[in-house]
C-alpha cells in the first residue's frame, strides 16, 4: 500500500453487534502511515454494553458519531460507514456534513427516508429491548479463526436501533468526494450497482466477505487512503 500524504482523519461508524474492536486491524495500517482513524464503540455494545437498554435507538447511535467529530475538534474528514453504520453515516451527514469532505461506504445498508433496518429483513421478527446477532457459518470468513473470534465478541444490539426509521435529506449524496467500497464475496453487489452509473460515485470491489475490516485490512486502508479528499 502505497501512502498518501500523512494526516488524514477518518471516522467511522462501525456495523452492527460489533464494536471499535472489529476496526483495529485497519485502525493499525492506517496510523503507520501517519493518518488518524476514530472507531468510537456505538452506545450499548461491546465495551460499552452495560449502556444497552430500549432507550438507545439509531438517533443515539448517529450522536455516538456526532459527538465524537464535535467535540474533537475534527474537520476535512473522512466518515465511514460499515455494514449498519452506513445508516448511521447518513444521519451523521445530515448534522456536520460541513466538517466531512469525503463520505465512504463500506458493504454499507443505504436507506430511503423514512426506512428502517428492520425494513430491509421484511419477515424479521424482533422481540425485547435487543436483538441477538445472526450466527455465522463457516465459509463467511477467510480465516476460520477470525470468524470464531468475532462470534466470540459480539453483543446484542439495542432493537430501538433496528427499528426506528431515518431521516435523511440526503445530505451525503452533496458530500463532494463519495466511495462505495464492496465485497466481491459480501452481499452488497446489488447495492453498489446502485452508484455505478453515478458520475459523483467511485465503486471499488474487494475479494473478501462482507466483514472486510476483518477479511482484508490492507486492501481496505488503501482503498480508503484513496478515498481521502484530494
């Protein structure tokens, strides 16, 4: 991976039953190349699960990400958002797209307004304050161990997250620089069909599953150095 010019700053919003944790592997490659990379853990999971109840719904999980930029100072960033984080990347961009100039997703779910997670499972039956993340199966990951540790460091996720819908303006698509990155092995190709024929839109495919942060560290920080505005 070739570097770029040192001192970028990056920020994302990580996918769902997982934490900061899952981003460590990029968050490593990233710093030896001079850059700053904020996985904030969103509120009610993983470290921060003693948090979890039916009061945190997506609207917290978009502060989570808010805050972190704010209080921090941070401007010119790049936000990221994996998996379920793409939907709280969008709602991030509704309150600071001012402070982000370049806005990727990562095997990202892309909402309309008024849409929720639950929206994309028609049929899925959520009951209780959280939701159990789905088991895995062997195969989804490069690395069999990878997939028994991240099974192992799950937790569940506040349902109110799930259900609750967007609003969006669509203030990311305004962002000037946007990145759809996708898994040649992950459940996203449809999707990132979605912005091919968009001129505003770059489209990078990974050989990977849809966990790429786990599946394909390096490939991903590059992709994302080039993602950084210009």
């Amino acid at each position: 991976m070739k570097a770029k010019e040192p001192g970028g700053t990056f920020v994302v919003a990580h996918g769902a039953w997982t934490g900061g944790w899952s981003w460590q592997r990029v968050v490593d490659r990233l710093q030896d190349h001079g850059h700053r990379m904020l996985v904030p853990t969103l509120t009610g999971l993983c470290e921060r699960s003693h948090l979890a109840g039916p009061e945190v719904n997506l609207d917290t999980h978009i502060a989570d990400i808010v805050n972190e930029i704010i209080w921090k100072d941070l401007q010119d960033i790049v936000l990221v958002g994996h998996s379920y984080g793409g939907i709280v990347a969008m709602g991030v961009a509704e309150q600071v797209a001012d402070r982000i100039a370049s806005f990727v997703f990562v095997e990202a779910l892309v909402l309309a307004d008024g849409q929720s997670f639950a929206d994309l499972a028609p049929g899925w039956e959520l009951e209780g304050a959280l939701t159990q993340a789905p088991p895995s199966a062997p195969g989804e990951y490069k690395n069999e161990a990878d997939r028994l540790w991240v099974d192992s460091k799950t937790t569940p996720q506040p349902t109110a997250t799930i259900t609750q819908k967007l609003r969006t303006t669509g203030a990311f698509q305004r962002i000037p620089r946007k990145t759809f990155i996708v898994a040649k092995d992950g459940g996203f190709t449809e999707t990132a069909n979605r912005f091919r024929s968009d001129p505003t839109w770059t489209v990078r495919e990974v050989v990977s599953g849809h966990d790429m942060p786990i599946d394909a560290p390096d490939d991903l920080a590059a992709m994302l150095e080039d993602a950084m505005p210009n």
